[in-house]
C-alpha cells in the first residue's frame, strides 16, 4: 500500500463523511415533490463525488503498479473515472434546477 495514496483516501473520506453530516443536517423548505427529488439527486452528486474520488485512489493504493504508468496500472478499471464527473454533473443540474424553481414558489 502507498502512502500517498493512502492519505488521498483518509482526506477524501473525510469529507465525503463531513459532507455528509453537513448536508443531511439542512433541511428542504420546498413542498413540491420534484425538489424533494431535485434535492436528493444534489445530495448524491455532492456527496457521492467525494467518496467516489477516495475509491479511484483506494483501488490505486491497493494495488501493485510494479513500475508500470498509472494509466497501465488503472487500464482495468477506466469506468470509475468516469463516476466523479457523471456525480458532479447530476450535482450540478440539480442545483440548477433548485435554483430556478425555488424563486417561483
């Protein structure tokens, strides 16, 4: 295991965990179902990025690069670079569309 890595994933971790904590404690004032959903999807994307970049350097720590490029070492697992950008999208889009509709009620 590396230590470099290692650190990277205690970080992101941890504010995966404090980001958690935070946002689970705000409440939605809205009363439309579709913010409730709107919310929720914000939520995940924003919780969900940073747990999501603390397992691209987990899978990364653990495994053995042997003196090969990290593109070599992570050829196998390509699809979970694409997980943080598709959470940090929807996390977008749904604060985008929270803000668009929370001024019309």
């Amino acid at each position: 295991m590396r230590v470099f890595e290692t650190v990277l994933v205690a970080i992101f971790a941890a504010l995966g965990v404090r980001s958690f904590v935070y946002w689970s404690r705000r409440p939605l004032e809205g009363t439309v179902f579709s913010h409730h959903v709107a919310f929720a999807l914000f939520l995940t994307g924003r919780i969900g990025f940073w747990f999501s970049l603390a397992g691209i350097f987990l899978v990364s720590a653990l495994s053995d690069v042997g003196g090969r490029a990290f593109t070599d070492d992570m050829a196998e697992f390509r699809w979970m670079m694409a997980v943080p950008i598709s959470l940090a999208a929807l996390q977008l889009v749904a604060g985008v569309f929270l803000g668009r509709t929370s001024s019309r009620q």
